[in-house]
C-alpha cells in the first residue's frame, strides 16, 4: 500500500509540474497578447511614447532658460534707451 501512494503521489507531483509549466506558458502568451493589443491602442490614440516626451521636456525647459535670459536683456536694452531719451 505504501508503494502505491508513493507512485500515486509521484504520478500527482508530475501532472502538477506539467500543468503548472502549462499555464506558464499560457500566461507568457497571453502577457504578449495584452501588450501588443495595449501598445496598439496606444498607436491609435497617438500617445507619445516617454523617451520622446522626456526629450522635448527638456528642450522646453532650455528655450524657457533662453527666453528669461533674453527678456531680462531686453528690459535692460530698454532702460538705456530710456535714459537716454531722457537726457537729450
């Protein structure tokens, strides 16, 4: 009796081992699956992807830099035509 519930238990473990590497792979295709309907809708809706965001934050973020710093010698440019306007 003992040695048929050891085979009855051996034969059990590898069904279980067998099914489990079943629905890895199962779960592995449908992960596939999902992203590529994801990614797909994403295309559709014209979402820009990260990397591509992140570049064009930061070329905002420089044209800001550059734009303060022109505004600010702008203003100044203007105080000395002030001045001078005033001084004729």
């Amino acid at each position: 009796m003992s040695q048929s519930n050891s085979n009855l238990f051996s034969k059990l473990t590898e069904i279980l081992s067998e099914t489990a590497g079943a629905a890895s792979g199962v779960k592995k295709e449908i992960e596939i699956i999902v992203k590529s309907q994801v990614e797909k809708l994403l295309n559709d809706f014209d979402v820009v992807q990260r990397d591509e965001f992140d570049l064009i934050k930061e070329m905002l973020i420089k044209e800001r830099e550059k734009s303060a710093l022109l505004e600010k010698k702008l203003n100044e440019i203007e105080k000395k035509l002030k001045k001078r306007n005033f001084t004729k």
